[in-house]
C-alpha cells in the first residue's frame, strides 16, 4: 500500500485540473503552487485515468469513503473472532 499524501485529495484534484484545463505545462504549475513537478505529474496522471471512466466511475470522495468503510469492516470483522 502507498504512502498516505501530505496533500489533501481536493487540492490534487484542483492542481491536476489547473494543468488539464488550462493547458499549462505540469512545471509552470507546479512552481506556482510550490510542489515538486514529478508528483504534479502522478496527479494529471490519475486525473487523466479518472476521466477516461467516466461518469460511472468513483469520485475521489467515494473512494476515500469506501476505503473508510472497507477498514470498519474489518476491523468489526477481527473483533467479532475475539
């Protein structure tokens, strides 16, 4: 499993967005918001893929939520063997 972000999921979405729909390049606005390229590039990335699914996709929010309630699961799950 990857490291968690530093970063909140809205304001990777908005910075990817900023670079897709302005068409600015991923280093102009990387610099402007004081993040390193190359992660700036990972979220255009997944921005990209996020898109392509479509509207019947996840949003980042549902995703975050169903990982919240994966983990409750389980951990309701390992207290019931107890």
């Amino acid at each position: 499993m990857g490291r968690r972000s530093k970063y909140p999921e809205e304001f990777r979405q908005r910075a990817a967005q900023l670079v897709l729909d302005s068409r600015r390049s991923v280093r102009d606005v990387a610099s402007e918001l004081g993040i390193s390229h190359e992660t700036l590039r990972n979220w255009v990335a997944a921005e990209r893929r996020a898109r392509a699914d479509g509207p019947a996709s996840l949003t980042a929010d549902e995703r975050l939520e169903l990982a919240r309630l994966r983990r409750k699961v389980a951990e309701l799950e390992s207290s019931g063997r107890s």
